[in-house]
C-alpha cells in the first residue's frame, strides 16, 4: 500500500532640508522653538522603552476524505485597524465610478489599454491673471474623469499660483477642460482640495454628452517592479495624448494623518513630461492605480514622478465632498503624516529610536512647518501627553480647536537632540 502525504507551509522620500540647531540658548522673552537637554545623550537604552516586537505563528492541517455527500466551506473577515467610519451622504453627490472591478482581471496589450482608459483623460487649460511679479500665463496639465456627471481629479498643487490663501480661485483665474471628442473646452470650478495628498476635486456640467469615466481602484495592487503606464492628455501637436512606460521603484512606508485619513506615495521611473501633473498611472490590466502629483517635485533634476495611489484617493475624495457638502468646516489643522504604529514600532526596534511619533511628511506653510518640525523628527509628546501611537495623535487634535497653541516635545534622529516646538492651530480647509 503506498501512501502520500502532502505538506505546505507559508512564511511569511521626500525629505525637506533638516535645519540645524544652535547650540547656544535664546535668552529673549518669548520663543516658539526651544532645545532641550536629551534624558540620554546617545539612543540604545532598550531597557527603558516597552517591547513592541511580538510574533504569533499559526499552523493547521486540514484532512478530507472522500465521502458521498461531504463538503466543507470556510470563511474569514479580517478586520483594519484604525479604520475611518464616514456618516453617508446622499448618493446623488457622490462619484458613482470609485468603486472595484468584481470581474477577474485580464491583461491586455499597452494599446488596449490607451484606447480604454484615453477617453477619460482630460487636458486642463489653467489661466493665472497677472500679479505683481508675473504677467497673465497658463499651466497646461491633465486631469481624470472618475464620475460621468463631471467630476474630474487631479494635482493640487498645479493650482498653486492661481489659488489665494484659502485655496480658492483668485479673480481672473479660470479653468477649462478639453475632453476628446469633443472641441470646445467645458468650464470647469474647483470644488475642493485636500492640499497633504496633493488632490483637488474639478466639476463640469456635461449639458447632457455622454462622458467615460474610469473607477478607481480600491485594494492596494501596487508593488516594486511592476510595469506601469502613464496617459496624459492631448497637447497642440500630439493626436490621441501619451503612453509612457514605465516601472514602479518605491513604495513609501504606510502613514496616518492627524485626521485620521491614510497617507501614502509611491514613486515610478517615468520622466516628469509635459502635461503628467494629473495623468492617471495604469497598470496591465487597464486598472488605475494612482494619479500622478507635482508637490514632491522640488528640483529639475529629479526625473521620477511621485504617484498617490487610488486607495488613498478613493477615500480623500469621499472626505472631501463630505466635507464640502456640510459646512462649515471647522477642524483643527497642523499639517502632518506620521508611520504608522507597525512601521514605527519596526523603525525603533532597528534603530533604537525612542517610541514616538515618526513624522512622514510636514505640508509646506502648515503651522507645524513654521514650527519647525521636518519629516524624519518623532514626536515624543503633544501638550505634555506622551504620544506613542496614531491614536495618540487624532485624539490630540480632535481635543483641540481653531487658534489652539499645541506644544511637541521632538526627537531628532540625526542630531541625537531634542527640540520643544510649538505653533497655533489653522484651519483645515478643503
């Protein structure tokens, strides 16, 4: 008698410019930034910190025999922590197309997947009126159809120049949106922004012509080394808009935002041409899988492109329009990501970092750059509460309101120092 046995087993970057501390100690009357002595002048006290490394192993083997009449059905759930529960709106005022494909993917060839997904980009013609350092110009970028009704995506901080301090359009400012098929460029308002993750929202009235809209994807299907493709819009001299090939090179660490929204990027070897601030990233399957932004670009010389991925615009823009669609808005705002708890809690390990907050990312003018908080610091307390976890953050800010004076006790990894920052809330505006 032969027997078989059968075994199976399974196992498992933009940083701003970090300014330098003087050692010498300000003796004015007032400060918003003080330096503190460090409890330990050099990190590795691992006996002090709290062990965060913890495994679980699980292992089963399931036995079936062959019998008329048995079967056998398993089912799981798996609940994520952390996550963000949204009073619903009316359906009406959301985009009908950021949902999933139920359909099992097939892959398709690079000109299958221009011909699908091309009809839903657009070409953006933004006016800036003239200032007192520049004359009347235009910034020409692209922009995705995610709803049928008009509703269009793409990189905030194009806007930049055209916006006041609000975020809102100044006067004279006008955006227009050429859509293929069609020659004259629809009207378009800017009806929101989220200014961290780079996104602002664009509506049109269709007048009744049949738009394509394209549905981003949910789940997180990206990973290094995948072969992408960015389509761009149509420009003077080009007849159909742009397919660029590409890879994906990196993927940032998962963070958190003070209002408890994901932050993420993650970055691709396709140059930053013409009109690809906006230009959806696709993958084989014809899925759209991020929106390329401009905020990271901070030099000529890097050639890359940073990417927001759909999941994390898929959520933002739900945020968003909720946001705008209730007013007033009236949240707190300091302007940071931090790692999340899993990533931190690995970054400490590794490092022997105190446990703390791992800033990711501080938005420019935000009150806690003015502070002077840069992305690497780790924030050890907040209004001398100890804050160890993301939980620790959101509930920090939502204790706090409009003009609030928060206080963060900081850790600086490459100076081995800690710093005492401290700034007044703004408002958050969407």
């Amino acid at each position: 008698m032969l027997l078989f046995t059968c075994m199976s087993g399974c196992g498992p970057g933009n940083n701003l410019e970090t300014p330098s501390a003087s050692a010498t100690p300000y003796t004015g009357v007032t400060t918003e930034t003080t330096k503190d002595q460090p409890e330990s002048s050099a990190p590795g006290s691992a006996a002090t910190r709290p062990n965060t490394s913890g495994t679980s192993e699980a292992e089963s083997t399931d036995r079936t025999e062959m019998t008329a009449g048995s079967t056998g059905e398993s089912s799981g759930t798996s609940n994520i922590p952390g996550e963000i529960t949204v009073s619903p709106t009316s359906a009406d005022s959301r985009p009908s197309q950021i949902t999933d494909d139920e359909k099992v993917p097939v892959a398709l060839d690079w000109t299958q997947v221009f011909e699908k997904i091309s009809p839903s980009v657009a070409s953006i013609r933004l006016k800036i009126p003239a200032s007192a350092l520049y004359q009347e110009r235009e910034e020409i970028f692209s922009a995705l159809l995610i709803d049928e009704e008009g509703i269009l995506i793409s990189s905030y901080s194009m806007f930049g120049k055209a916006v006041d301090y609000r975020g809102i359009l100044m006067d004279g400012a006008a955006v227009e949106v050429f859509i293929d098929n069609y020659i004259k460029p629809f009207p378009a308002v800017l009806y929101g922004f989220d200014v961290m993750s780079d996104i602002a929202i664009l509506k049109i009235d269709p007048e009744g012509k049949k738009l394509i809209a394209q549905p981003l994807s949910r789940k997180d299907e990206v990973k290094v080394g995948l072969s992408i493709g960015v389509i761009t819009s149509t420009d003077n001299y080009v007849v159909q808009g742009s397919l660029i090939p590409g890879h994906v090179m990196s993927v940032q660490v998962p963070s958190v935002r003070e209002n408890g929204l994901p932050y993420e990027l993650f970055v691709s070897d396709v140059p930053t041409l013409n009109n690809v601030p906006g230009a959806p990233l696709v993958d084989e399957y014809g899925r759209v899988l991020g929106i390329c932004s401009a905020s990271s670009q901070y030099s000529y010389l890097d050639y890359r492109t940073y990417i927001i991925p759909a999941p994390i615009i898929a959520e933002v823009v739900d945020y968003i329009i909720k946001v705008v669609e209730n007013p007033p808005v009236r949240a707190a705002s300091l302007g940071i990501a931090v790692m999340s708890d899993e990533c931190a809690a690995l970054s400490s390990q590794r490092y022997d970092y105190p446990i703390g907050l791992n800033v990711t990312c501080v938005q420019l003018d935000s009150p806690a750059y003015i502070a002077g908080l840069r992305t690497g610091d780790i924030i050890l307390e907040i209004n001398n509460k100890n804050a160890e976890l993301t939980e620790d953050l959101i509930e920090s800010m939502q204790a706090m309101s409009i003009g609030s004076y928060c206080v963060m006790k900081v850790y600086r990894p490459s100076e081995y120092t800690e710093f005492t920052f401290s700034s007044y809330l703004q408002q958050a505006r969407h």
